[in-house]
C-alpha cells in the first residue's frame, strides 16, 4: 500500500531526559536504572543513599542514585523509551560513592550457548564484562582483577575437566584439540574460586553451574 501523504515510516528515538547541568538523581526500582548508573559511573562521579536524603526540595528513598553533571550527561547517551530521573540542585553530601564493578563472566572452552547470552544480557546493561578462560581463573589473584565472577549455566562436567558428561549409549569418541585449548578449571581453578569468596569476591552461579 501506500503511506498517505505527509507520512513517513516511524522511527525511534532516544528519550530526551531533563537535565540543567548540575546533577540528577534516578529512583531505585527498575532494572532499566542500571543502563544509566553503568553509563555514569565510567564517566563521572555516582553515589548512592543508603537512607533517605533530601535533595532538590523532596525526600529520596534508600538507593537512590545521584549522577553529576559529567556522569548523567553519559547516561543520557544509553537511555531508552521509558526512563526518566529528576534534575537536582547538586550530589547530597550524605551519599556514598559508588563504581563500576569489575565482572568476569567464565567462559568455558565447550561451546556454551548460556555463556553467550549470559554476555549479551551483562552487555546491554552496561557491565562490561571480561572473559575468564580456565588459565586465567586458574593463575588465582582473581581479586585484584574483578569484584563478581559469573559462571553460566554450564555441567560441572565442563567446568571441572572440560568434557561433557557422556549419556548411557552416547558415543565415546571426544576430539583431540590442542592442549591449550582443552581442560576445565581442576582443582586450581576451584581453589582460586574458594580464594575470591573468601576474599570478599562475590560468585553468582547460574543455574547447572
């Protein structure tokens, strides 16, 4: 068919967000926040009320997130339909500051199509996340490089040595590869997990895993 006159195929556009140049402050509640804050947080300074703040001539709840003028204008850049936040007069002193997490997301050398979306998901969302293979995860000092480590929905079969677990009845044959490219995490890898949690680390293990 054809479009009547004056009329054009719809297009989507980013959200225009107020903001005068100061700073702004984002509600906690939705997921879609998290866009924002990743955004500032590698811009400028975020901080967040651990208890309610006055800001702006209105009380904030806990977890409220204050974005200075460097920070929101980033956010601003990675905002979708539907966000909103309000300008403030300026970042409450009785805020904590708050930064980016380091996320390791483990990638196993089996193919795994849980650590793809796994990756897609943390992407969207502004986390950045960096691959962890089984030499890395197994040199150990994991905290110095990362705050959360996530394993996605992998057998422990894999994660342990690398192999899938072989049904009843289930060819036995598994391909030879380069030894650089075989193996799991073995005992060095779960001790340097151990390791990371007990060195604060925070481990989230999805689903198998």
């Amino acid at each position: 068919a054809t479009l009547p006159p004056a009329r054009g195929p719809w297009k989507a556009e980013a959200p225009t967000l107020p903001f005068d140049g100061a700073a702004v402050a984002v509600a906690p509640g939705s997921p879609e926040t998290t866009r924002l804050v990743n955004a500032g947080l590698r811009a400028g300074t975020a901080r967040v009320s651990r208890a309610a703040v006055s800001a702006g001539g209105r009380e904030w709840p806990a977890g409220t997130v204050f974005l200075d003028g460097a920070a929101a204008k980033a956010a601003a850049a990675r905002a979708v339909p539907g966000q909103t936040w309000t300008p403030v007069p300026a970042v409450p002193a009785a805020t904590e500051p708050l930064r980016a997490p380091r996320v390791g997301l483990y990638k196993p050398w089996a193919a795994s199509m849980d650590e793809g979306w796994t990756r897609f998901v943390l992407e969207q969302y502004g986390f950045e996340p960096k691959t962890l293979d089984n030499k890395t995860v197994r040199a150990g000092g994991l905290n110095t490089l990362f705050d959360v480590v996530v394993l996605p929905d992998v057998t422990k079969e894999v994660i342990a040595t690398g192999k899938p677990k072989r049904d009843e009845g289930a060819m036995r044959y598994f391909p030879e590869l380069p030894p650089e490219y075989t193996g799991g995490l073995e005992k060095e890898g779960a001790a340097a997990l151990k390791d990371f949690v007990e060195r604060g680390g925070t481990l989230v293990a999805l689903s198998s895993s």
